[in-house]
C-alpha cells in the first residue's frame, strides 16, 4: 500500500521518482515539465512545451506537517482542525498528541502516523529544552526518519514509496547557519537521536547527518495559519516569529532562522505549524514567479500565472514579492541563504545604484555652490576690506574705561 502523501500528480500522473531523474509526461506523452541541474540552481523545473495561463503544473500531497509546540493541544494532530481552544481528547502514553475527536485519534493510529514506536520517542518530548518552533521541525523529523525505518529492508536505502530518497535531495543550508542557530539544530537533533536509540535497536543516523535533515524540513517548509487552518486554505507565508535563531520565518514559518516559503495572498499572523512538500520544493525562487501555489486541507496545486514557452523555468515566489526590494533581499538572504538575481531584483539594483550615483552628485555640487555663495556674501559684507575682529567682553570694558578717563 503506498503512503499517502508520497505521490504527486503532474498534470494527472504520478511525479514522484522521475522528479529525481528526469522528466514527467502528460496523458498525451508531451512533457510537461523537465527537471534540470547546475551548480548555482541546484535542481530546477523548466516547461517541457508551451503552457497556457492557468494551467496546472502540479498537484501534490503534503509529505510531512507537524504543529508547532505551543499549539499542540488546540490543533488536532490529525486532522488540523483549530479547536481555538484546549483540547480534551489525547495520547496518554505519551502526551504529546491531542485530538478534537475520537475518530482522529483512531484514524491517526490506523494510518500510522501515531505508531507504537512513535509514540514511545515522542513520550521523552516533555523533557525537552527546545521551544515550540524548533520542536515541530524535530516531530517532522522523527516521522520522516519513521518513515525510513518502517520501510521494508530492500527499499531502506533509497526509502522507496516513503519519499525518503526524495527528501534526501532537498536543499540544506545546515552549514550556512550562524554558529548559534546551528548549535541549538544539532542540541535538538542530538536529543531526538538519544530517544530514539532508548527505544529503537536499530543504530540511528549520525548526528551531522540529522542536522542536515533538520536544515532540509526548515528550508523547504511551508507555515500552516490560523486563518489558512479555519478556511481550509494554508497559504504559505513568513511569520510574525521570523528571526535568525527565532521561531518561524518572518511572515510565514521556519525554526531555526526562521523561515518558510510563501505564496501570493492575505498576510497571516499566527502561525500553527509546518508541512513539507516534496515536489513542490523542487521549484525555485523569483520575485517575477511564472507560478503561484495554493494548499488546502495538506494538499497543494502550483498553477501557472502567464503563459511559458518551452523551457523557460518554472519558479515561485517564496515571499512577498510586492515588498521593497531591499527587504526582500533581507528576508531572503536570512531565510534562504541566496542572493535574487532574477530581473526585477536586477532592475531594483540598477535603480538603487543610479540614485546613490545621482544623490552623491548632487550632495557634491551642493555643498561647492555653498561654500561659494558663503564666500560672496563675506566679502560683500566687509566692503571689499577685511571684517574688524570681533571683541570679547573685557576688550570692551577696558575700552569704555579708557574713554571714560580720557574725558
């Protein structure tokens, strides 16, 4: 039985291992989209024909979500629902799983999602240090490390139908992190690998190893909202959390800089918690994107916003791209590690250097036109002589005395 979650649809068929490799097709075999590589993109989707705006690139399911730590009890670990207030219904083995009924609390152990082996390393989470943020990307971490375990032998290396091969080529930026935001990733890394070794015989994964993996979720995350949660419609953004070694990113998610990508639509405030998806992750960044995504209920579409000729790259934008350019610039270089070299980053650049260039030469020309008129107006007002020297208070005492005994 394959996982849910795992398989994404292109245009209607499954993406998931030709994503790594190569191209995906359409019904009628024209290619839809193909996957390139380079040094300074990484892998990327280019239009294999020419798309319509509207079209739908793609269609996916979310891999992995976790909730952030100080929403555990009001968001259900099942289905996602926002109960606004604290939950009643939970795991008394381990206590870190809530629920807004029975029937999520079933459903979520029949699909695994709450496995015995689960709930055993999750009942060592009340002894953690780490804050809310940071634990939902640990909890991810821990069902996508499942996900590997659980799998059958002769699929373990690759991960198989779990995704785990696919989520092994996500971007990390684990050795881009400040030292402080790196040591507090590999301190919660190195607590989970500890509960995990207490309760699974099998010899964990090394600890820099799982830094990675911790980097992989919190670089290609997307935030779940308060708002998104109660419409049914979790719109990526940067949170009100973001911050280098803060909680989520600046208005959507994150963790540990805090960060997360985003799509086009209302700014939303109070993030709830994370999810993961894979193929969707497979598209870069522009601030002119050809594409936009929408999610709902752990689901995904990327749609195309104009028309694409055949080859030309597939990209969304991962924050607000109607903010200045300079914060831009910012939230993406504290967020996502890169510099934007796409047009409109350029064209920002071009425009930003001109008025520095124009501002300084006219500063210049300033300041040699007062100096000028200061000169001017001095020698008119001595009559073309020198200005008499000005006198201090006992110059002009002494004067007025002289005066006085001359009389």
């Amino acid at each position: 039985m394959e996982e849910a979650g795992v398989k994404g649809l292109l245009c209607g068929l499954p993406l998931y291992e030709k994503l790594v490799t190569g191209s995906v097709e359409c019904k009628d075999g024209e290619p839809v989209a193909v996957v390139s590589f380079d040094e300074a993109r990484g892998r990327y989707l280019v239009a294999g024909s020419s798309l319509k705006q509207g079209d739908v690139v793609l269609r996916s399911d979310a891999f992995e979500r976790g909730i952030l730590g100080n929403y555990k009890k009001r968001v259900c670990s099942f289905c996602f629902k926002d109960a606004k207030k604290r939950l009643h219904i939970h795991c008394r083995d381990c206590e870190q799983a809530w629920y807004c009924s029975e029937a999520c609390r079933e459903a979520h152990k029949r699909s695994g999602g709450h496995s015995l082996l689960h709930c055993k390393i999750l009942s060592g989470f009340g002894s953690s240090k780490f804050n809310g943020a940071m634990e939902s990307i640990i909890k991810i971490l821990l069902a996508v490390l499942l996900k590997r375990v659980e799998a059958e032998p002769s699929r373990r290396g690759g991960g198989g139908g779990t995704g785990y091969e696919l989520f092994n080529h996500l971007q990390s930026h684990a050795d881009d992190l400040l030292p402080r935001s790196k040591k507090d990733l590999k301190d919660a890394c190195s607590f989970l690998r500890k509960q995990m070794q207490r309760h699974h015989e099998e010899a964990p994964l090394p600890l820099d190893e799982l830094v990675h993996h911790a980097s992989r979720i919190e670089s290609n995350c997307f935030g779940i909202f308060e708002e998104a949660a109660e419409a049914g419609d979790q719109g990526p953004s940067t949170s009100a959390e973001g911050g280098e070694g803060d909680a989520p990113r600046g208005e959507g998610s994150g963790g540990v800089n805090g960060s997360s990508q985003q799509q086009r639509g209302p700014q939303r405030d109070v993030m709830l918690g994370r999810e993961v998806y894979l193929e969707a992750s497979m598209f870069n960044h522009s601030c002119e994107p050809t594409c936009v995504m929408s999610r709902s209920s752990g689901a995904c579409e990327v749609s195309l916003l104009r028309d694409v000729d055949r080859g030309e790259e597939l990209t969304i934008s991962y924050i607000d791209e109607t903010k200045p350019g300079a914060h831009r610039r910012k939230e993406l270089k504290r967020n996502y590690h890169f510099d934007c070299h796409c047009r409109k980053c350029e064209l920002d650049l071009l425009a930003l250097r001109g008025g520095k260039k124009y501002n300084h030469l006219h500063k210049k020309k300033a300041k040699k036109k007062g100096k000028g008129r200061a000169s001017k107006e001095g020698s008119a007002g001595s009559g073309g002589g020198a200005a008499p020297p000005a006198m201090n208070f006992e110059s002009q005492v002494d004067q007025a005395m002289q005066k006085f005994l001359a009389l």
